[in-house]
C-alpha cells in the first residue's frame, strides 16, 4: 500500500468517526431534552397532584379514627 492510500483511509476513518460522534451526542442531548420535558409535565400533572391529596386525606381519615380510638369515643 502506497502512503496516499493509507492517508486516503486514515482520512475516510477519522471522518466517519466524527460523523458517528456528531450523531451519536446529538442523540444524547434529544434523549436529555425528552428526559428534562417528562420531568417538567411530572411536575405540572394534575392527576399526580390529586392522587397526592387523595393519599393525604386518607392519612387524615386515619388520623381521626386512630385519635377517636385513644379518646374512648365510638365511631
């Protein structure tokens, strides 16, 4: 092989390495970007929010009935 043929390839290799590399780092960021928006929507779903009350009020329920259990009183 003569010296222009192997520069030829190293040249060829280096520029697909940097392709691949480009591809592979704008995937990264667009994955990154989906990651950041689901976590963005968490924060704003209102059906997280109203399972959250929903849990709390169950605690309070509980709260009470355990508090009217210690008291004495019958429910």
């Amino acid at each position: 092989m003569s010296f222009a043929t192997i520069t030829v390839m190293a040249a060829a290799a280096l520029i697909g390495l940097m392709i691949l590399s480009h591809t592979l780092l704008r995937a990264w960021n667009s994955w990154l970007d989906l990651k950041r928006t689901e976590l963005e929507r968490g924060a704003d779903n209102p059906t997280g929010h109203a399972l959250g009350m929903i849990d709390l009020s169950d605690l309070k329920e509980r709260l009470r009935k355990l508090e009217a259990i210690a008291a004495g009183v019958d429910i």
